[in-house]
C-alpha cells in the first residue's frame, strides 16, 4: 500500500484498523454491502482501541462500546 494513503499512519501502528479500512475501500464500488459491514467491524475496532487504551473495560457489543465512550 502506498505511503500517501490517507490512513498510511494506520498501516505500522494498527495494522488491523488500515486492513479493515482498505478492505471496505476496495469494495464500496463493487459490493457496497460489503463494504459497510467491514466499515462496522473497523468503527468496532476503533472502539475497543479506545477504550483499551483509555483503560475502561472492553465493550460486550459495540452499542456498549458507544455508551462508554
């Protein structure tokens, strides 16, 4: 992946959360359903990052993670 990506931060530090988000860039042309879904599970991903890093307790669910935050 090219460095000047928008997200290319993303790519050394979490490399999970810039996989999910190329992921969904790839395919919002193709499959927008898809892409949405990979688009939940990187919002996810970023919560749970969150809250670890914020030292609350991890999310049951992402409307869980939501409320905390």
């Amino acid at each position: 992946m090219k460095d000047d990506h928008p997200l290319a931060c993303l790519q050394y530090r979490e490399p999970e959360l810039f996989r999910l988000y190329v992921s969904a860039e790839r395919l919002h042309h193709e499959d927008p359903a898809a892409s949405c879904v990979k688009l939940r599970a990187y919002a996810e991903a970023i919560v749970i990052k969150v809250c670890e890093k914020a030292r609350l307790p991890v999310p049951k669910n992402f409307a869980d993670g939501l409320e905390t935050l």
